[in-house]
C-alpha cells in the first residue's frame, strides 16, 4: 500500500519501475511476478481480444491469484482504511470523473496499421462548440512589467495608468502670434494699437521676462507665456510698424483687432491632462495607430502593466518535408515546407513573436523530443500535419500517451480543415516546481486548411492569452455576393474571398477561386474568410453573408 510499480512499454520492451527501498522492491516484484508472463505476450504483439477470453478471473487463476474478495468480506477493512484516509490523507489512487468514451485515446503508434482507429474516436464539433473549449481551456493572461518604448506597441494594459504630471505643464500659446496682457482699464491700450516688442518665447526651455501692460512679446506655438501675459494675438492679426535699427528684430508691431479676451489662444496647465487622472484603463490596448504611446509618453509614463504577449512556436512534421528554399530538385514523395513559413507571417502579422520550431521527423521518439523541448520555450505550439488518420499521423498519440496532455477536441465540422486539433500540456518549467499549461494547436497539412484553421483557432486563443477584450478573433461583416455559392450540405466552408468596398457603401465579396484545401493559391489576393452556412443548394449572386476580415478592405471607389 506505501509504494506503487509503475510500468510501460516501449516498442515491443516492457518496462517495469520498482520502489527504491528493498523491502518495497521484493513486495512490488513479488506482486507483479505471476502477471508478467501474461504482459510479455501482450508485449510481443499477441492478440490481446484472444487472449483476454475469459475475462480476468481466467487471467488470475493461470497467474496463481487468489480471487479477490468480496464487499462483505472486507467490511472491516474498509472501515478501518476509511477512518485511516480521514487522518492521513489516504492512499486510494485517483479516481476519474468521465467515462472512458468521453476521453478516447488514440492510436498507440506502437500497435501498427493493423491496430489503428479506423475512424476517429474524437467527435465532430461544430465550429462555435470548438471555440468555446479554446476559451474555456487557453490559459488566463500574465501581467508584467515593461517600461515604455516600442516593445509595448500592440500589448494591452493590465492596470490603469495615472499621469504622473499635469500636460500642459505651464501655461502655453496655442498659435505663433504675440503675447500680451489685456487690461480693461480704459486709459491703457490692451488689444488694439502699436505695442513695442520686447522680448521673445520660443518653445524651448529657458527663463522668459515679464510681460507689463502695453508691451508686447514674440510667441511661437507651444512655447510658455512670459509671467504677465493674459492672453494671445494671432500674427495674422497684426502688422509689422518698424524694426530695429540693423533690420534683424522686430521693434514695433500693430495690433488690429480689439476683440481679444483674457485666455484667448492659450493652453492652461492641466487643460489636456491633470496629474494623477486615469489616462488609460486596464484591458485597453496601446495600438500601432500611435495615440495611445503618446499619451502615455505625454505624461511622463516610465512604466506599465501589461499582459504579455504569448511566444508562439511554429512546427511542420513529416518526413517528407524539406526546406522550402532547399536549392536540389525535389526527389519522389518529397514537398516543400509550405506551412511553416506561411504561419510564421502569420503569426508576427498578428502581432505576436514567433520562433521558427523547424521540421519533425514522423518516429514518434523525434517528435516526442522535440515538443517536448519546444513546450519548454514557448507558450503556444502550432504544428501542421500528422492529424489525420494515417499510419504516420502521430501527433495526437505523441501528446496524449507520450506528454500526458489533454485533448479537448480533435475533430471540427468545417471545410477546410476537419481534422484541427487543440490540446493542452502541462509543462515544469526549469525555474519553478509549479507546472504551467501549455497550449498546442496541430493544425492539417494542406496550406489552405493550416491557413484558415490558424485565422479561426489559434488567433482567438493568441489574443485572449494576450490580453485582448472580446470578441476574439477576425472581425465580422456583412458582405454581398457578386456571384452564387455552393453550399455544403454537412460542414461549415470558408471560402476564400476578395472582399472590396464599392461606391454604393457596400462590401462585396469575390472568390478566389478553386478551393481545394491543399492549394494555398486560393490565399493569393485573399483578405477574407466568406463564411458559408451548412445546407444544400446555393446562395444566389447578390445575396449577404458573414465575412471574417484577415487583411484590408480593397477600395473600388
């Protein structure tokens, strides 16, 4: 009851763990002894449905096992041992919550063809049921310190922002012109008349003379107002009298206008911003368009919280993949690596850092290794190939047998891209004892459906890892047909499209053509995924649908 054998095969080698006390290591052995020849058989590759006829009271009287007793007769036991867990804790195993076919396995990629699923034990989700399990199981946003520079364009706050001084920060002019002081006394004039220039404010730092009733000073925009000065005329408003004596300066100028008032032209302290206001709010999103940086910047911001940005690492697996810019010929069977330079753009188009993870072999120790080093630097891996129902299609295997992850669907009811996989891993990092999910999205092979799958899937999780305010994803709109569809009676399709803006204020959506999953040509010119219901028939030319926006709208105005 203190120690637990573990065991496990690899390839056709059975592989037994005993305890490391000796006492625990002969009782463990001792236990297991009568069994082994049962497991060896399996091991070698036996037909396990022959020999398991019988059931296991067959199995145990062959091994010498005496018949287990019944409820009655360990009545007494049980309470003992039930009393014991209350105590200590107890050293029953861990019980689990679903049915085994609610959480099918995959093929054991040791078995061979032979053995495997001759259709997948995953059910076919519809898309929207797909996406909620991505939100329910991506991992929740991790906030960090960054200070403020360009590394947090395209981040979104964790906390709010206060301003840590007030913009402007002294009282400043708002047009070049003159600054003067505007008196209501009746005697001295204040806004109309020749004024002497005497002094000059320029927007850089540096003292400024005081301004007195009847004189003027030189401003140019932005610059501080002199001590003194009530308000700003604009240069267009005045006239040029007389300069100084060597023709440089100007030394007298006309005001022409009396309808200045007291703070015209002028920007008080604090009028855009006051220190210790919330500038910005947590959740909202410092974008490349450059407003939210400055204001930021404005107010002299050193540092925020900020979600970090998830670290995606981008893998194709297969055998048959090489290079895509490999110089030879290609040989017999062999295809360029299409998926994993498209997906790496992909990804830092999105704005996110990617890490080019390379090329997996098909054996499943290569690609257990390489996940599992993968898993380690990064937060997302995106693998594309191997999920289908091939010999070869390790990947679902490799993460549920192999790297104890979870598999939260395997199969979506769309075209293309039905065989998607989305998984969760949980990972020890090097400088920490708690584990830490992480997320896999293996992807199908073919270009188009790897793709779309990535605009559909993986982008909601990117950003909701990030940070980013619902809804996830692409952007949706309403587009018109400008030529009939067909429909698909049993999947979802998301055709590729040219959606373009037209002078009646409409946006039209053309397809790009044949929509074979493995041609990636369909993507050339394409800024849209045209979301095509499931039913027969066809959507006639000049009918709506939904649209999913990847890139810009083209103008055909």
């Amino acid at each position: 009851m203190m120690a637990r054998t573990v065991a496990g095969i690899r390839d056709r080698t059975l592989i037994v763990t005993l305890p490391g006390s000796p006492k625990g290591a002969k009782e463990n052995l001792e236990a297991i002894l009568p069994q082994l020849a049962h497991a060896c058989q399996q091991a070698a590759g036996a037909d396990s449905r022959t020999l398991h006829v019988g059931g296991t009271d067959k199995l145990e009287k062959e091994a010498g096992i005496k018949p287990r007793p019944t409820v009655e007769d360990t009545s007494v036991h049980q309470h003992h041992h039930h009393s014991h867990d209350h105590a200590y804790g107890g050293h029953s195993g861990p019980k689990a919550h679903t049915k085994p076919e609610e959480r099918p396995v995959s093929n054991d990629p040791n078995a061979g063809p032979t053995k495997r699923h001759r259709e997948s034990p995953y059910p076919m989700l519809a898309v929207e049921d797909a996406l909620k399990l991505i939100a329910e199981h991506t991992p929740e946003p991790k906030a960090v310190k960054a200070a403020v520079n360009e590394g947090v364009v395209g981040t979104v706050l964790a906390e709010d922002v206060t301003a840590r001084e007030s913009v402007p920060a002294f009282r400043a002019s708002i047009v070049d012109g003159y600054a003067i002081v505007a008196s209501k006394h009746p005697m001295v004039p204040s806004t109309k008349g020749l004024f002497p220039v005497t002094g000059v404010s320029h927007a850089q730092a540096g003292a400024v003379a005081k301004l007195s009733i009847g004189e003027v000073a030189r401003i140019t925009t932005g610059a501080p107002l002199p001590p003194g000065a009530t308000a700003v005329v604009m240069v267009e408003d005045t006239v040029l009298r007389s300069t100084t004596e060597d023709g440089q300066e100007e030394d007298e100028i006309e005001i022409l206008t009396d309808a200045i008032k007291e703070g015209e032209n002028v920007r008080e302290v604090g009028s855009d911003v006051k220190a210790i206001d919330v500038v910005m709010k947590k959740g909202e999103g410092i974008t490349a368009v450059g407003g939210e940086f400055g204001l930021l910047a404005s107010v002299g911001t050193q540092e925020v919280s900020i979600f970090k940005r998830p670290l995606v690492g981008v893998l194709s697996t297969g055998d048959e993949i090489v290079p895509h810019d490999r110089p030879e010929d290609l040989r017999l069977g062999e295809v360029r690596d299409t998926n994993r330079p498209t997906l790496l753009i992909a990804v830092r188009g999105s704005g996110f850092d990617a890490v080019d993870l390379g090329i997996a072999s098909d054996k499943p120790g290569a690609l257990e290794n390489t996940l599992r080093d993968a898993l380690r630097q990064v937060d997302v891996v995106i693998t594309s190939g191997g999920v289908s129902m091939g010999e070869l299609d390790l990947l679902k295997p490799t993460i549920e047998r192999s790297l104890g992850g979870t598999i939260h669907f395997g199969r979506v009811s769309m075209k293309p891209g039905k065989p998607t996989t989305f998984a969760t891993v949980p990972v020890k990092p090097s400088d920490s004892s708690d584990r830490e999910r992480k997320v896999i999205f293996s992807l199908p092979g073919n270009p188009a459906s790897a793709v779309v799958t990535y605009h559909l899937f993986v982008l909601p999780a990117l950003q909701k890892m990030a940070g980013f305010a619902q809804p996830w994803g692409l952007p949706k709109v309403k587009v018109v047909l400008d030529h009939e569809m067909k429909m698909d009676p049993l999947r979802t399709e998301y055709h590729r499209v040219i959606v373009s803006a037209r002078e009646d204020g409409l946006l039209y959506a053309t397809s790009t053509g044949f929509q074979r999953s493995s041609r990636i040509g369909s993507f050339k010119g394409a800024n849209a995924l045209l979301c095509l219901p499931t039913r027969p028939g066809m959507l006639a030319k000049g009918e709506k649908a939904d649209a999913l926006l990847m890139g810009r709208v083209v103008s055909l105005l």
